[in-house]
C-alpha cells in the first residue's frame, strides 16, 4: 500500500511524463508537416509564381478548417482584444507573405538557414520591448548562429537579396508574433486554436482586397491548372496542420524555448530540401548550415544552464 506522499509523487511523476509525451507528439507533427508543406510550397511557387497568392489560400485554408474546432468552444469577447488581434493579423499576414517569397525566390534550405536567426530576433526583441536580458553564453551562441547564417549566405550558389531579406522579415515578425501571442494567450484564456483561427481570419479579411487587385484580376484571364489548384489545396492544408501543432506548442512552452525547438525544425526541413529537391550545396553552404544548427543546440544549453541558475523551474522539454 502506497502512502500518501508516495502517491502523490507517483501522480505528479505520471503527469509530468504525460505532459512532455503530449509536447513531444505535437513537435513531430510540426515538424513533419512543416518539411513536406515547404517542399509542396516550392513546388507550387516555381510553377505558380504568385506568392501572395500562395500566402493568401494559407491563411483562409487554416481558418477554415480550424472553424469546427473553434465552433465547439464557448465563445469568449471578441471586441476587448481586437486592438491586440489586429496587429498580430498584420504579423501573421506578412510573415506568410514574406515566407513564401523567400521560398520562391531561394532554395528551401537557405531559406530556413535565415530563418534560423529566430532566437536572435526573440532575444532582440525581448530586450527592446520588455527589457529582458540574456547571460553572456546566450549571447555568445547568438553570435554563432549569425555567423553560420553569414557564411552560409556568402556560399549560396542561388543567392537571391530579395530571398534573404524576404527571410531575414519572415523570421522578425514571426519572433514579434510569438512574443506577443504568448502574452495573448495568458491574458484571454482562449484556446491556441481559437487564436490561430481569429488571427488567420482577421489578416485574410484585410488583405482580401490587395490580393483581388493585384492576383484576384490575373487569373481571371490565366486560371491555374488543375496540378497547381491540387499542389495549392494540399499547401494550405498542411500549413494548418503545421500551424495548429505550432501554436498548440506554443501554449506549453516559453517564447524562447518555442524559438530553439523551431531552430530544430528547421534543421529538418533544411536536410528533407536538400534530399528531395537536390538543391545543390557546397561544402562551404554546408558548414554554415551546421554551425548555425550547432550554435542553436548551444544556445539551448545556455538557456537551460540559466533558468537552473536562476532557480526557475525547468519545462518538460
């Protein structure tokens, strides 16, 4: 027979096990789902080069599938956070925009190496908007990780300026939008996928206009074939797979813990890429790719080694 404390102990000992199972999961879904919906989304944008297009059908796919879900929620007030939801729509739509640029215009690989600069953008921004400081062995593997995106960047056989700031926009919005989702998050007590959901919505509604000018008018007169109408389909659906894992991770985790595990998806799509398109990469591209994925598991060390330090408790991941 079991003691109380010892029970006890067992309980919290199971849930935690329960929990970091839970995150584990929805990480391997994000992951897998992210690598094939950037390999599906290269192959839509070389045949069909409209990303806004692209970005779009993402955004209106995820709110539409995420709207059976959100349906069955209580609906909680809309109107007190919409000056928070509108900003955040606006980052969600330009990090999608700016996404699928830089996948059109740079090898997928690249692309995600840029992107790997996320926890230099969140522990920049986390200083400037919160005044949060990190210790010197953070900063030290944020270093490293730009000069893995740098060198990665000098050896890039298609090296594209619009791609690389494309990238370099993608990754600053996406550390703003995760900053302050995660802030969103604890203060309306709504679900990740309500959030996804609104967010998804409000920025398609906005932007519906820009696109019926500029795209909307264009393939009236050149109508997409039905291999990009299917690529395009399973583009978006993949996209809200993605993002529904992403944010549902988000709700567990700290904005910079989220920051390092993107970091390791990355590392994924950037080795699914190289094997399925056969982008070519010179040793040299390679190195910088590796350094910037090994400064980032340095940088989730430092993190790790600090909140020890500092007596924080430490997250199941």
């Amino acid at each position: 027979m079991l003691l109380p404390g010892a029970r006890w102990l067992r309980w919290r000992c199971g849930a935690e096990a329960r929990a970091a199972l839970a995150v584990g999961l929805l990480c391997a879904a994000w992951f897998s789902c992210s690598a094939l919906g950037n390999v599906v989304g290269k192959l839509l944008l070389t045949e069909f080069p409209r990303p806004l297009t692209v970005a779009m059908a993402q955004l209106a796919c995820t709110a539409l599938c995420s709207a059976p879900v959100v349906l069955r929620e209580r609906a909680p007030p809309l109107r007190p956070l919409l000056r928070a939801l509108l900003p955040l729509a606006l980052a969600k739509f330009l990090t999608t925009l700016c996404s699928q640029v830089s996948i059109w215009k740079v090898p997928v690989s690249y692309a995600h190496t840029v992107k790997a600069t996320t926890p230099l953008w969140t522990a920049g921004l986390a200083w400037l908007l919160f005044g949060e400081r990190q210790p010197r062995g953070v900063a030290a593997s944020l270093v490293l990780v730009a000069a893995g995106v740098a060198l990665a960047s000098a050896t890039e056989m298609h090296f594209d300026a619009a791609g690389l700031f494309s990238a370099l926009a993608a990754a600053a919005l996406l550390s703003l939008q995760h900053l302050y989702s995660k802030r969103l998050l604890a203060r309306a007590g709504w679900s990740p996928l309500r959030v996804l959901a609104a967010l998804s919505a409000l920025a398609a509604l906005m932007f519906f206009p820009v696109w019926a000018w500029s795209d909307g008018t264009a393939l009236l007169t050149e109508p997409m074939s039905p291999r990009s109408m299917g690529l395009l389909l399973l583009d978006g659906i993949l996209a809200w797979l993605q993002a529904a894992a992403a944010f549902s991770v988000l709700s567990h985790v700290t904005p910079l813990t989220y920051a390092v595990l993107s970091c390791g998806k990355r590392v994924l799509v950037v080795g699914a890429s190289l094997f399925l398109l056969r982008n070519p990469a010179p040793p040299l591209n390679i190195a910088g790719m590796a350094l910037a994925a090994l400064a980032v598991l340095q940088y989730n060390r430092a993190k790790l080694n600090a909140r020890k330090e500092g007596g924080r408790p430490l997250l199941p991941v």
